[in-house]
C-alpha cells in the first residue's frame, strides 16, 4: 500500500459533495464517498472532515428571498448538521467508529466541538465530523475549515467541491478560464477568484497550513491528495504543498 504523505489531514466538503440525482441528499453519493475516506483511513490517516450545507442551504440564497442574513446563517449551519449526520451514518455501516462535534449544542444528535477532544478522537483513529461552522454567523464552512484544520493539527487541507481547482475567471462562464495549479496565499488573496473565502485564506496564510483544492466528484481524489500526488490547485506559501506545518500534536 502506497505511504501517505500527511499524517492528520482536515477534509473540507461542499454540501454539494452529497447531493446527485436522488436529491439534496442522494445516499448513493454519499455511499461512495464514504468508502472513498475509510480508504483513506485504512492507510493510517487521521481524518477530520468539515461539512457544508449548500446542498440544502445556501445563506446567500436565504437573503435574497428575504431571510435575513443572521438568521440565513444560522439556517445553514443546521443544514451542515444534517449532512454530517448523513455522512456519519454511512461512514459507520463500513466499520469505522465516528464522532459528529457541532459548534452550536445540540446534545442529543452530536457531541459539542471542543478542540482536546477532537484530537484525542483523531488519535484514537476515529473520524471526526464537524458540523455548524463556526458557529457565528457571518463566517463561512471555508473559515470553519480552516480554523478547525489549526486547532487540530492539521497538516494539510483539503477541499473537496464540485470544481477540480483554481482558475483565473469562472469556468462555468468563460470556457477560455485558465487553471492554476501553483500559487501562494498572497496571489490567491489578490486575484479574489472566489473559489476560497479569503478568510479562509489569510487564516490559513498565518498558521502556514497548505491548501489543495479538487474535484471532489471524480472517484478517488481525496486518496490521491493524501498520497500527495498533484491534483487540482494548490495554495500554499511555495508552490507545492511540501511547506505544510508539522503536525503539533
């Protein structure tokens, strides 16, 4: 079996990573993608794994229909909730132990976050969902991400959303949209391309947490990024995510 390149990785995934023709939530989709990570932990990595809830939810989408924007927010981090508890279940029909940690209390679906905790069930080599964001509103499942990958450890992040990367203009409406597979957090800041919250980004520029963003659709990716192999785009302060904080434990 192929040696993974990092030890404890933090696995962003868009709410759309869940969603295919049976709906919001197509368990089919969801199958696969949780044999995809007890793959990926079978090789010996700590996983953690932070939902969104776009597929259900989009705050952006609550506001223009005259939801107001705390409130939108606050909707969408319940919307995240159900996907991990999605994920969870599947997960666990494979065999592998998990925990779901919500940054908003819900006692009786999930464990609250707490970041010792959350450690000492990546090293007991359970799965860890997290789910609701922040918790604030105002801050994106991205910022989650990237906070939760620093708390934790993380040595890389990795996010998974329907798009295989970076580009400098939208792909979806401009055909002639050139990948970028290399840049560092400043060039991502600066080109504001949309594809990462900048947030995110800058959070991720202070703790020196490198960044791959992929294609979270086509079948063995998350694999291949944990291998190390180049997909997708990479942020970080080089080009090539070999400049990743160590793991502190």
């Amino acid at each position: 079996m192929a040696r993974p390149k990092y030890k404890r990785v933090l696995l962003k995934l868009s709410g759309e990573a869940f969603s295919g023709e049976q709906g919001a939530i197509d368990p089919e989709v969801v199958h696969a993608l949780a044999q995809e990570l007890k793959e990926v932990v079978e090789m010996g990595v700590q996983l953690a794994i932070v939902v969104g809830g776009g597929n259900i939810l989009r705050a952006r989408t609550g506001t223009k229909q005259g939801i107001e924007r705390t409130q939108a927010d606050y909707m969408g981090m319940l919307a995240s909730v159900i996907n991990a508890l999605a994920l969870q279940s599947a997960i666990e029909t494979l065999g592998l132990e998990t925990r779901v940690m919500t940054a908003i209390r819900m006692d009786e679906v999930a464990e609250p976050y707490i970041r010792r905790r959350a450690i000492r069930h990546l090293e007991r080599n359970l799965v860890v969902i997290c789910a609701a964001g922040t918790g604030n509103p105002y801050f994106t499942t991205d910022t989650a991400a990237a906070l939760r990958a620093a708390e934790v450890g993380a040595e890389v992040l990795l996010k998974g959303s329907t798009v295989d990367g970076i580009y400098d203009r939208d792909p979806r409406l401009d055909a002639n949209a050139k990948k970028l597979t290399e840049l560092d957090y400043m060039q991502a800041l600066t080109l504001d391309l949309k594809a990462m919250d900048a947030t995110a980004i800058s959070l991720s520029r202070e703790t020196g947490t490198p960044i791959v963003l992929f294609d979270i659709r086509e079948r063995g990716n998350v694999k291949r990024a944990v291998l190390g192999e180049k997909i997708g785009s990479v942020v970080s302060s080089l080009p090539g995510p070999e400049q990743g904080k160590k793991q502190n434990g």
